[in-house]
C-alpha cells in the first residue's frame, strides 16, 4: 500500500503544477487584453452652450496603450507635438486664453462610479476679432503622463465671444482602465500649428479627478458576457479545458488516495 501512496504523488505534484502554469499563462492572456490600443468615438459641436450648439463632425480615434504609471507627468503643459507643427512654442500666446472649461460625465452601465463617457465643453477667446484654431484634450491617469484622446476640428472663436463654446462629446471604447483621470486641453494656431494656451487641473477643479473607465469595462454586474467561437476555439478555451481536466485528474487521485490510506 505504501508504494501506491508513493506512486501517485509525483503525478499528484505534476498535474498541480501543470495547473499553476495553465492560471499563469491565462493571466499572462488577461494582461495582454488590458494591453490592447485605445480608442475612443468623439462627436463635435460648436455654439452657445450644450443646448445651442450644432454639430460639425464626428471622429473615431485610436492611440498605443496607456504609457506605464513610473512615468510622471508635467504638472501643466502636455509635451506632445500632437496636431501642430513643428514650430511649437512651449509659452502661451498672451493674445489667446481660456474664458472656461466644463466636464460632464455619462455612461455608467454597471452603476460603481466610474463612467466611459465624457462631455467637454470650453470657451477659448482672444484679443483678435476671430481666430482659426483647433484643439487637442489629453488624459492623464492617477498622475500619469498626459495622452492624446480627442483632436477637434478647426474652428473660429470671435473675440470674447459667448456663443462660439466647442463641445466634443467621447465614448472612451476600449484601452482606458478604471482610475481618477485629469484632462488637459491644448490650443493651437489652425494655420501654423502654434501653441497658443492651455487649460488642465491646475487651472480648475472641473477636469481634475474624474472617475473613468472604458466601455468594454463599463458592464452591469447582472451581465454574463458568453463568447462564442466559430473558428475552432481560441487559445484561451483550449486553456480553460485543459485546467478544467486537469483539476478533475487531481481531485480523483486525491480521492483515491484517500480510500487507499484507510484499506
């Protein structure tokens, strides 16, 4: 009896560890998913406000990952080139400022707090009588460096101006983890590409802190999301098989190593 008991606990050993490596290897699958670019739906107004504005275009943007958390960002200033060209200045343009900037949030399927919408609403004037520029809004999450999320179209601001507010409304699709973001907002010569002022959380509480997360992440905690495969089974069914059996192998030796201790 002892030589049975001895038997199977090399294969007891082997399985188990088969099993670690087939959870390591779907965490390893998991942490690619969450790797995956960002994109991001934008739709654009301009006019007097959110009840008075008119649409002038829609936009679907993709970007690279979010960059590692050990990068910090600047406190003000994005660092990007982005949209502008590559006469870019690193000083604001006294003849341009921003009169306001205004977030509100929507989009909160599984109701935690965190929402994959975003409605940015800003005034931008100058001391010109109009002006051609358009704009680039950045994300920042937990501190992180700024990323580029929505670029709008070109536009004219008029003066001081109360009725030419640009609004860009965006569904953060996918790429965007659940965190406290901070927005940033550029503004750029539509001609030049120069630099001409900036707004971010330093400047006000209103893009400072927002809870975000993207909307492959925004599903109702009632929601069994089943996936189907129509082209054989993808690597992580074969892995989820393989653990499954590999746990009913280990069970039923253990059980049989029971009856076998008490013969």
């Amino acid at each position: 009896m002892t030589t049975a008991k001895l038997d199977r606990k090399p294969a007891i050993t082997l399985l188990l560890a088969a099993a670690l490596l087939v959870m390591t290897s779907a965490t390893s699958t998991a942490a690619v998913d969450e790797d995956d670019k960002r994109i991001s739906n934008s739709t654009h107004f301009t006019g007097d406000g959110r009840g008075n504005a008119r649409l002038i275009g829609e936009s679907r943007d993709e970007y690279q990952q979010l960059a590692p958390l050990t990068e910090r960002r600047e406190k003000t200033r994005s660092g990007a080139q982005s949209k502008a060209s590559i006469d870019y200045s690193t000083s604001p343009n006294a003849d341009f400022w921003f009169y306001l900037a205004d977030v509100e949030l929507f989009g909160d399927s599984d109701r935690d707090g965190y929402y994959s919408g975003i409605d940015l609403l800003f005034d931008i004037d100058t001391y010109y009588s109009a002006a051609d520029i358009f704009a680039v809004a950045y994300l920042s999450k937990d501190g992180g460096p700024w990323e580029e999320y929505a670029v709008t179209e070109d536009f004219t601001i008029f003066g001081s101006s109360g009725t030419d507010d640009y609004i860009v409304v965006t569904d953060l699709v996918s790429g965007y983890p659940r965190g406290d973001y901070d927005i940033l907002v550029e503004v750029f010569d539509a001609d030049t590409g120069e630099f001409l002022a900036y707004i971010g959380p330093e400047d006000t509480s209103e893009l400072a802190f927002l809870p975000l997360e993207d909307m492959e992440r925004d599903a109702p905690t009632t929601e069994t999301r089943v996936t189907v495969s129509s082209g054989g089974g993808g690597a992580s069914d074969l892995l989820l098989l393989m653990f499954l059996g590999m746990s009913a192998a280990v069970s039923g030796l253990c059980r049989l190593n029971g009856r076998q201790r008490y013969r």
